[in-house]
C-alpha cells in the first residue's frame, strides 16, 4: 500500500535528516518505525503525509508511493482525501475549539454526509468519552483524551492508512495501552497503521512489522516478533538485559516510583519492567 524507496531528506538544504530509507507498509498492517530522539521518525511521517515542506524540508533522492501514486509535491489536504491522513506527535488538538468541532474539522475533505456520519459514529463508539465531552473546549481535556482527540479527528477524515506519530509521548502507562488497545482496534476495522514509538514494547505489541531508524537510517527490520526478540533492541528500546546483575536490580527498584507519570525514554526500560511482550 506504502512503497518507500531510497528515501533522502535534508531540512533547510543542509541537515541530512533520511538516508536511502526504504520500507513497504501492505494494507492491512500495522507497521511501526521505532528509534530515539533525533533518528529521523517524524521525518519519515512528514513526508510521507505532505507536510514536510511546511517544516523546511525536502526530499532529495528517492521515492514514496501510496496505492502506486507518487505522493512527493502533493499537498497534505490531498493526500488526506486520498485516504493517507497523519496524527501528528504531541496531540495538536484545536484547544480553543470545543471536541465536537475538532472532529467537524476533521472531517473537511470528507464530502460525502453519510460517510462523515459513518465516521462520527466510529469514533464515538472507540472513545465514548469524546462524545461524552463533545461541547467542552479541547484544552480541558487531559492528555491521554486529547490524545484520543487527535486520533478522532483523523479517523474522521476517513483514513485508509493512518500515519500515527508518538502517541505514548507523555501519557502514563495505563493510557498508553489503552492507546495501543485502541490503534490495534482502529487497525482491525480495516485501517492500516504505519506507528512511530520510541516506546518499543508498545509498538511491538500493535505491530506485526518493525523496523528501526538510527541517525536516519534503518538499521533493522522484521516482524515484530524477531524485532522483539533482538538483543540490540532488547538492549536499547526495551531495556531486557539477559542476566542483570544485583546493582542494576537495586537501581531498577529505586527508581521504579516515577514509573507512572513519567514517559519512557529510549534506553530507560529497566523501568518498564513492568510491561510485557
Ligand atoms: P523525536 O523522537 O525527538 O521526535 P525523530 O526520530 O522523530 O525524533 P526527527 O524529528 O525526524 O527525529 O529529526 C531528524 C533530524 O532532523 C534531527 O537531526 C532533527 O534535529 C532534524 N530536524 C527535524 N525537524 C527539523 C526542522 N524542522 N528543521 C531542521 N531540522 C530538523
């Protein structure tokens, strides 16, 4: 559904953000891209969703289609009506705006009444909450539901493929698997998913391919499960040592108390011991 081929990408015609990137999403999947900060994942999103002009960037080399159209130069509002519809990374949800019109918002490349009725239905019942708080402003919400909100209001554009940006970014850990939760169920009505995480235990969990982006290129790609079951990965995203040694146990308890409010950073999943595969 997604083809991506030798993709090069610099911002400001200097800074070599992608590098020969290539990666193929079929319908149906869910795919994720897992990396740190830095490593070229919102790049990645950003071009594939036209909106990498608006942030400085450009491709230099490569290609990108979707359904065997090149989406390069294509304006972002065009690709969403195409069905290619992007969340971006840190729930930028309209917060003057009450939640009902965050969602009519959108909605704007959907013509058809009875689909965008379709839509609204589909996203209430995922998040009855939205529907719940549908005349209160957005900003009032907490972040795991204005999470929600970004995710609402791209499904109610009518995605075919969703391009989904760190939606674990600041969310306490009950919430990020219910955004997992979620996305699988959105990937299980017929909506293909291409996730970027650095929570890789999340990821892994949704996706049933992987592949990892260091300094803008991958380095590694899989099914989720032989990602998972990398010990580089197991290493540097989902902090599972083999044997730890009595220091690293006592330093894992000591700090596990933040382990709720505070989002994991790549590298720190000795405090995520709780999660599993
Ligand atoms: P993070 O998880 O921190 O969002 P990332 O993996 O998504 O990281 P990108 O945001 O794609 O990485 O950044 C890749 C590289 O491009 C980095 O070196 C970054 O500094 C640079 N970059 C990103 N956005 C811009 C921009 N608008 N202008 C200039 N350089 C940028």
């Amino acid at each position: 559904m997604l083809q991506v081929r030798n993709l090069k990408v610099r911002y400001g015609g200097a800074v070599l953000a992608l590098q020969a990137v290539s990666l193929d999403v079929p319908a149906g999947a869910v795919v994720a891209v897992l990396g740190s900060n830095g490593a070229g994942k919102t790049t990645l999103l950003r071009s594939v969703s036209g909106t990498l002009a608006a942030c400085g960037g450009a491709v230099d080399e490569g290609s990108i289609e979707f359904e065997g159209r090149s989406v390069v130069g294509r304006p972002a509002a065009a690709l969403a009506g195409d069905g290619l519809v992007h969340v971006p990374e840190g729930r930028r949800v309209f917060t003057h705006l009450t939640v009902a019109e965050n969602l009519r918002a959108g909605a704007f490349t959907v013509k058809d009444r009875a689909r965008r009725a379709a839509a609204a239905r589909r996203v209430h019942e995922l998040f009855p909450v939205l529907h719940e708080r549908r005349d209160q402003r957005a900003g009032l919400l907490s972040g795991g539901q204005q999470q929600m909100l970004a995710i609402g209001r791209a499904l109610m554009a009518c995605p075919r493929m969703l391009l989904v940006d760190e939606p674990s970014l600041g969310l306490a850990p009950r919430m990020v698997g219910r955004i997992g939760e979620v996305l699988k169920e959105i990937n299980e009505q017929g909506t293909t998913v291409l996730l970027v995480e650095q929570n890789a235990i999340m990821a892994l969990s949704v996706a049933s391919h992987a592949v990892v982006l260091t300094l803008g290129t991958v380095t590694l790609s899989g099914t989720a499960t032989q990602l998972a079951a990398d010990q580089s990965v197991r290493d540097l995203y989902l902090g599972i040592r083999a044997e730890p040694d009595e220091e690293e146990t006592a330093e894992r308890e000591a700090g596990s108390g933040d382990c709720e409010a505070t989002p994991a950073p790549a590298g720190a999943g000795a405090r995520l011991g709780r999660w599993e595969l």
